[in-house]
C-alpha cells in the first residue's frame, strides 16, 4: 500500500509496524504524536516529505520481511498481550536499572552532571509507569475484554463507574505524552544515549538499557493509542 502526506502517523504504523524504523530514522513520534499527518510531522522537522514517502513506501514493500498485524488482533488478546509482555518488561527493567543509574551518577557525576537529572526523571518514570500500569489493569482492561465479550455472546456491558471508557483512555495518553516528554529530555541529555570517552562498562550498560527501555515504551505506548484505545472507543459506541 502506498501512503500519502495526508496519511495519518499512528495508521501507518498501525498497519505495519516496520514503518516505525523510518520514523525513528527522522526523529518523528509515531506513538505520542501518532495523530499527526506526514505532512504535519515532516513540516514542523523541516523534512521533505516526498523524500519520507519514497523511504517509507520503500521500506514497507520488502514481501521478505512482515511485521506482526496487531491491527487484526481481538482486542482482548491485544490487552492480555500488552500487559504480558510490555507491562511485565517494564516492572523488571525499572527495578534492574534504577541502581545502574544511581552507581554512573554516583561515580561519573562529577564530571557528567547531567546524570543527576537522568536519574531524577528516570525515578518518576517509575513511578509514574506503576502507578499507569496498575490502573489500566485494574480498570481499563477489564472492561475492554467485557466489551468484547459482550460483543461476542450479542449482549450489552454493564456501564461501567467511570462512565465512558474515553474518561480513563484520556488520562492513559495523558500519562504517555508526559512519559514521551521524560525520554525525549533522557534522550538528549544522554546525547543519543552514547557513551562518553571517559565511561566505563556499567555506563555503557546502562544507556544501552535506557535505549531498550525507550524502543519497548514507544511500541507499547504505539499499541494502545493507535490500535488498542480508538477500536476500544469504536467498540463502546457500537455496543451502545
């Protein structure tokens, strides 16, 4: 399929994920900022988007390679699969790299200030994403697999004490543009994530585990705000 610039980031990618490595390549936000056209993303990054539709339209026809179709997914197994995988990912890496991030910047921060704010804004992240994951588990997808089970038997869902499931989808890609915003600042503060003439193996350790964490945050983020949370709002009103 070939795209436009009218073409929509998060549809893009939400139909073949491959497409994500040629907007990291340009510094575009496909998860956060997934609503914005090409257009849009290439004009405010001075990008010709001519150029990005050839790469992108290239890219994405190589039969040899195909990326997962998590846009044909039920969305409860969609839901199960995030919290699995990228939920479970999360709370082992935070708990693993907080202490890294602490040892470089007890032992390079004199030289590398810098540091002291990884560590600080790492140390929201985790707590933020905990408290995030919690709630969606708790709250969220629940209710996103009664839908669906409700969808699948002919039935109504009992209406639910948040009232629409936009409310708590609002506040979900409210907590994802703030956590965007954290791995931008850790992003540019770490020049890239690379490692300084004077570091030493933990240092490349760490910033290459803050790297990973990044690229599963962006696919994770990229599931649920352009695949999981609009079919879930489709879904609720069709079931209405």
């Amino acid at each position: 399929m070939n795209y436009t610039a009218k073409s929509t980031i998060g549809d893009v990618v939400a139909a073949d994920y491959r497409a994500a490595t040629v907007f990291n390549n340009h510094s575009i936000d496909f998860c956060c900022n997934g609503n914005k056209s090409i257009e849009e993303a290439c004009k405010s990054r001075d990008i010709d988007s001519d150029k990005l539709l050839d790469e992108l339209n290239n890219a994405l026809s190589d039969s040899s390679q195909k990326s997962t179709d998590f846009n044909s997914w039920p969305l409860d197994l969609l839901a199960d699969y995030i919290e699995k995988k990228h939920h479970r990912y999360c709370e082992s890496k935070i708990t693993e790299i907080k202490p890294y991030i602490e040892k470089i910047n007890n032992v390079h921060g004199g030289h590398h200030p810098e540091l002291a704010e990884v560590q600080e804004l790492f140390g929201k992240t985790a707590g933020e994403m905990s408290m995030h994951m919690k709630r969606e588990e708790l709250t969220l997808f629940p209710y996103i697999k009664k839908m669906v089970n409700a969808k699948n038997k002919g039935e109504k869902p009992e209406a639910p004490r948040f009232g629409s499931v936009e409310s708590p989808i609002a506040k979900m890609m409210d907590d994802h543009d703030q956590e965007g915003e954290r791995f931008r600042r850790i992003k540019e503060l770490t020049n890239d994530y690379t490692v300084p003439e004077d570091g030493c193996n933990t240092y490349r350790v760490t910033l290459a585990m803050l790297k990973e964490f990044e690229e599963d945050l962006h696919m994770h983020i990229h599931l649920e705000n352009n695949i999981l949370f609009p079919k879930s709002i489709e879904l609720e009103k069709e079931l209405a």
